[in-house]
C-alpha cells in the first residue's frame, strides 16, 4: 500500500470512530433514597431534591435516577434496605430523619451519605458543624433544642387554658436536650408535659390509647420522621378528641392538622442538592459543613379550627406565615 493511501485510509477511520465514541451518553448517578413510611407519605423530600437539582442543570433519568425504597413504618427493614440500595452501587444515600441516617451509617462508612434530622450533631452523626469527620453531612433541622420551647409558648399562647400536655415523640431519637429544653419551658409556662412514645405503628396505636386516658388538654407532636409518616392517624386522633395540637412538621397542615411551626422540608432539600452536585463531582463529605435551618414558618389551618371550634386568635393568624382557609 502506497503512503498516501495508507494516510487516506486513517482519517477515513477516525472520521466515522470519533464521533461513535461522542455519541455514547454518561452514565446517570444513582441516588439511593430511603424513607421510614410507605411512598406517599414523604415529607416534601423528593419534591425538594428534585427541584435544587433541577436548578443546578441535572435531568431526571438523563444525570441522576432516585432509587426510592421505603420501609412502610417498620425500622426494623431499614438494614435490610440500604444493604440492597448497596448492592446496587448507589453514589450516595438520601436520608432523611434519625432511623435512617443511623441505618445508613451502621452499614457504610464509605458511601457518601446526605442527610436531614433534628440536629445531626447532637445525635452523634457528625463530629463536628465545620468538620462533619465521616461519610456524612447535611442539615440540623431544628438549630438544637430551641423549638420544643417555641411548640410550647406557640400552644399556651394560642390556647391560654391549656395546663395538661401530652408530647408525643419518638423518644429513641430525641435528645436529652429537647426534652429538658421542653421541661424547662413547661414549668415557667404553668405547663404539665407527659411523654408519650412512638417509634413504630404499634407503639403509636398504645401512645395514642395512652393519651386518651391522660385526657389532656394540647398535645405536640415532635418532628420525627415516623410521626409525620403516620400524620393520618395522628391528625385523626387529634380532631376526634378535638385537642388544640402543634406539629413540628409543616406537612401535617395541609392534611388537616391544626397548626404547625417548622422549617420547610422543600427548601430543605433544594439547598441539599448542591451537596449532592458538590458530591457527585468529588467533593468528601466530611469537608461540607452540616448546614442550619436559617427559617421556621408558623402554618394556620384555619378551616380545620372552625371545624373542631377552636378559635384562633387574630394576633396568631397576623404572625402566620401561612393560612389555610
């Protein structure tokens, strides 16, 4: 073969291979993503991942795709799951609320996890705010123990009367902080808190059975991922004994709740997206700060108030962020 025929014949070659090799599509990032209840049930998660990564340029199926798993309130299937979203090679976990982000971190120390939960330092997740030291970062919901304070003055506020508190939480999750935080309040307020646990639907049928004895007058239902999980029932519960209720979580308004005072989950996880962005590009979690709730938002359903006769007064539905009417 003669050099320029052989020189015709490589740029014939690389002409049609080049551009076979461009037309290949990257892989997608898998981002797996548990939820302690069953799918619809999702605190505003998905909507607010979905969201930030749309802004930051990423198309669903083309850049990332959610490999959503839910346990359908039973904790106990939550190792089992993040094993499988393992097994799948995920880039990174979403989790949120403490009985994942405990689930995720027993079985990783090496994939990346981003995480939500009330205080991400104060439930040992991280090491540090400034230095979160292992796989995982993310955002403290509720800025310490400052809220449970701010449910009790909300409730004694709206409803001077109320001297008999039930607090239903998730006592496996919830700090010694908060809880003498919230008794510390109790006392300056003429208030009488009992606790009431829930981790799982049969502990929540008993915590509410529970309630129904004690016969109290407010009830405040924490932020935990199971409770809101289950806010059907808890919403239920609460407008059949027609109990003045704050819920620390601000999807519980929309489903008929009564009032809530919290930060948004969407916004929430619209700022996370840049974490995953920052992730997916090499970035370590130990090296992204743990990020702070920077705004709480007081909800009104004032159609659920005039249903179970509780008047609002004019002085909270002025500060109400929000009123469902």
């Amino acid at each position: 073969m003669k050099r320029r025929e052989f020189i015709t014949l490589l740029g014939g070659a690389a002409a049609w291979s080049f551009p076979a090799r461009a037309q290949t599509p990257p892989k997608p990032a898998r981002l797996g993503y548990i939820w302690i209840g069953s799918k619809g049930s999702e605190h505003s998660t998905l909507d607010g991942i979905r969201q930030g990564l749309h802004e930051l340029g990423y198309a669903e199926g083309r850049d990332f795709i959610l490999e959503e798993r839910y346990a359908d309130s039973q904790p106990e299937r939550l190792p089992a799951i993040v094993a499988e979203l393992l097994r799948l090679k995920v880039d990174l976990l979403l989790s949120p609320g403490n009985p994942v982000t405990r689930a995720a971190m027993q079985a990783t120390s090496t994939i990346p996890i981003i995480a939500t939960t009330p205080d991400l330092l104060e439930s040992g997740f991280v090491a540090s705010l400034a230095r979160p030291g292992g796989n995982v970062t993310g955002i403290s919901l509720t800025a310490g123990a400052t809220l449970s304070e701010k449910w009790l003055e909300l409730l004694k506020e709206t409803f001077p009367n109320v001297t008999k508190v039930a607090v239903l939480s998730n006592l496996t999750s919830a700090s010694s902080a908060y809880l003498d935080r919230m008794r510390t309040v109790a006392s300056v307020l003429g208030v009488q808190p009992q606790y009431f646990a829930a981790q799982d639907p049969a502990e929540l049928d008993r915590a509410l059975s529970e309630i129904t004895v004690m016969m109290p007058d407010g009830l405040v239902v924490e932020s935990d991922a199971t409770l809101v999980s289950n806010r059907a029932k808890i919403i239920a519960f609460a407008a059949q004994h027609r109990l003045p209720t704050i819920y620390g979580n601000l999807d519980y308004i929309p489903d008929g709740g009564l009032m809530a005072y919290y930060t948004s989950i969407v916004d929430a996880w619209r700022r996370l997206a840049s974490y995953v962005d920052k992730v997916l590009k090499g970035a370590k979690p130990s090296d992204l700060p743990v990020q702070q709730a920077i705004k709480f938002e007081l909800l009104v359903n004032l159609k659920t108030a005039q249903a179970l006769g509780l008047p609002i007064p004019p002085m909270i539905l002025i500060r109400a962020d929000e009123v469902i009417e």
